[in-house]
C-alpha cells in the first residue's frame, strides 16, 4: 500500500473521539422517513383526463 494510503488511515485519538462522539449521538443513522402522500387536486382547468391521450 502506498505511504500516502498509510497516512490516511492512521487513527488518532482526536479522530477516535470524533467518531465515538457521532456514535454516541446517533449521528450516524439516516432520519426517520416521514411518509410523503400527498393528493392532489384533480378538478384544476389544466389537469387533462384520459381523454386527451390516446
């Protein structure tokens, strides 16, 4: 592995308390998923029913 790969890796202790920080704080999790339905109007002048496709 290159030396520049090496270097990145290393894990120091303020990266360790970072990382541990996130954790700790749930950070780390995708937000609950609200559940987006929307309706929308159907009645609007521009709204075109089956009848106009083919």
């Amino acid at each position: 592995m290159p030396k520049r790969h090496q270097k990145q890796q290393q894990w120091t202790p303020g990266r360790l308390k970072q990382i541990k920080s996130i954790l700790k704080s749930n950070r780390d999790r995708l937000p609950e998923q609200l559940d987006l339905q929307v309706e929308l109007p159907q009645d609007h002048k521009n709204i075109r029913g089956p009848h106009n496709f083919h």
